[in-house]
C-alpha cells in the first residue's frame, strides 16, 4: 500500500514539476492539445492530380502594407498561399519554414502570398517583421475574400492551411496543419512547377 501511495506521489510530483517549466501559455496549450482555435494536424498532403482539379481560383484584397492584391494576377506561376494569424503557435513555428522556400523559389516562377485571417495590419506587419517574412500577406479579417474563395477546400477554422496553387490557379496540393520541415511543401512546388500545362 505504501508502494502505491508513493508511486502517485511520483507521479503527481512529476507532472507538477513539468508543467512549471513553461511560462509560455501560449506553446503550453499547444503542446498539451488545449484548448485553441488552430488546427493540430501533422502537416500530411493532400495532392489533386491534373485531371481532378477544380477551376482556377481568384480574390481581390489588400495586403498589410495597403497595396491591392489580385490572385489572378499571379496566373503562369506556381503559387503558395498559407493561412496564418499571429497568435497562433503553429503559425510561428512555421514561418521560418515558409520564408526559407520563398527565398529558394524567388526567381524560378514561384509566389508565396500569406493570409492573414485574424490580425489587423499593424498586428500582422509586426508578426512578418519579427519572423522576417518578405512575402506579401493579404488582410482577410474583415473582407473573408480570400477565405470565401477557398471555401469548400479548407474548414474557416483551419489554421495553418498551406495551399500550393498550379499555374493556372486551380489547387494542387494543400497541407492543414503546421509544416514540420521544409521538404514536404518543396516536394510539392517542385512537382508543380515541373507539370507542362
């Protein structure tokens, strides 16, 4: 009997001592599968042959720092589009990751657009200044356009949601969920921008 007692109380100990570690409240809802309005998922593909895909996609909106953004605009390039917001710790933990491939993919007929779909401009400026994020992020908060537009491919809620678009705009790959490393999202503009289309 006392075994037992003292093993709760090694265990109970334990897990006391682990949950101080964090001061994070933020990293330690996501870590412990708390309560969040962000998607958890594993980052897995899901990929839509040529064939299969549904019509080009298009929004008009504004992107943080006030210029007006077409996705049409982007037509004859591969395009990334991730759906992100600040506060979101998968968000954070990936934006290296998308920065890194943007940088790569820069002069060989890639775009990679962001958008944002909780922050106002000043929050998400802040946020791209930090994680040193070059790439444009549209503003969605208030207009839903580019949610509206992806609507039926991705849950509102589904955040991050990385999207790779093919050169006529129709949805080739997407990935819910955070990009654990950079190779499966590169894998994926690779194969886009080698089809002939």
């Amino acid at each position: 009997m006392n075994l037992r007692v003292a093993l709760i109380a090694g265990v109970v100990g334990a897990s006391l001592l682990l949950a101080g570690c964090s001061t994070d409240q933020l990293a330690t809802d996501y870590g412990s599968g708390g309560v969040t309005d962000y998607s958890d998922d594993s980052g897995a593909p899901v990929l839509v042959a040529p064939k299969d895909r549904a019509s080009a996609l298009d929004f008009s909106s504004t992107a943080d720092d006030g210029t007006p953004l077409k996705l049409a605009d982007y037509r004859g390039k591969v395009v990334v589009v991730n759906f992100w917001y600040a506060s979101c710790a998968p968000c954070r933990a990936e934006a290296p990751i998308l920065e890194s491939l943007h940088q790569k993919y820069l002069d060989k007929g890639v775009s990679f657009i962001g958008v944002n779909t909780s922050d106002q401009a000043d929050t998400a400026i802040s946020f791209e200044k930090n994680y040193k994020i070059t790439y444009p992020s549209v503003i969605d908060v208030d207009s839903g356009t580019a949610r509206i537009a992806f609507s039926g491919a991705v849950a509102a809620s589904a955040v991050p949601t990385t999207f790779v678009l093919d050169k006529k705009g129709r949805i080739a790959a997407r990935i819910i969920g955070q990009l654990e490393s950079p190779s499966i999202l590169n894998t994926l503009v690779t194969d886009t921008l080698a089809e002939k289309n």
